[in-house]
C-alpha cells in the first residue's frame, strides 16, 4: 500500500475515533450520579476521553500535514534538512516529515 494511501486510511480512523470521542463526552453532560464515588469515577473518565480526544487531535494534525507534503510531492523528504526520510522511518512512521537526525536534534531541544 502506498504511503498517500496509509495516511488516508489513518486520517480516516483518527476522524472517527476524535467523533467517538466527542460522541462519548455529549452522553457524560448529564448531571452526575448522587454517589460520591461514582461521582469521581465519571470525573476521572471524562478526564481520560478528553486526554485521549487530545491526543487524536494532534495526531491528526500530523497526519494532514504529512498528506499535504505528500500530494505536492515533497513527502519523502525531511521539511529540516532536505535530505531523504529513510523509507524504514516512513514505513513505522507513515507521517514523519523529519529524518531521524532532524527528528532527534528537534527533541533534544525541547526542555
């Protein structure tokens, strides 16, 4: 499967996975349970969905602009250096725009 391919496909899972989210948490705006300790496990649950709705999001962000870089031709190449992204990175990695080296320079700098 091409890689234009692959990032469609997990473009099209992250949509419907941030959607369940969302879904998930319009069912939790009821008012809650009378029970204290069911009142902390619906607020620790609705933590968790939003960290992971979090988390979609920004994964998907990747994976458009990853898609964007691919459709104009540029998405085998590090959007840092210029330098081919090895295709064994692309293959685990499928949205990486940065070669390894970029990529690890970029997160040693990150605090």
């Amino acid at each position: 499967m091409d890689r234009q391919r692959i990032l469609e496909s997990l473009r099209d899972e992250l949509i419907e996975r941030a959607d369940r989210y969302k879904a998930h948490k319009a069912r939790l705006e009821q008012p809650l349970d009378r029970d204290m300790e069911d009142q902390a496990i619906e607020l620790e649950n609705e933590d968790v969905i939003d960290a992971l709705e979090q988390e979609a999001e920004e994964e998907l962000h990747k994976v458009m602009h990853a898609l964007a870089r691919v459709e104009s031709g540029e998405g085998d190449v590090c959007e840092r250096c210029g330098e081919p992204i090895d295709p064994r990175r692309l293959e685990a990695l499928p949205y990486a725009v940065l070669c390894l080296e970029c990529a690890d320079a970029k997160a040693r700098q990150q605090p």
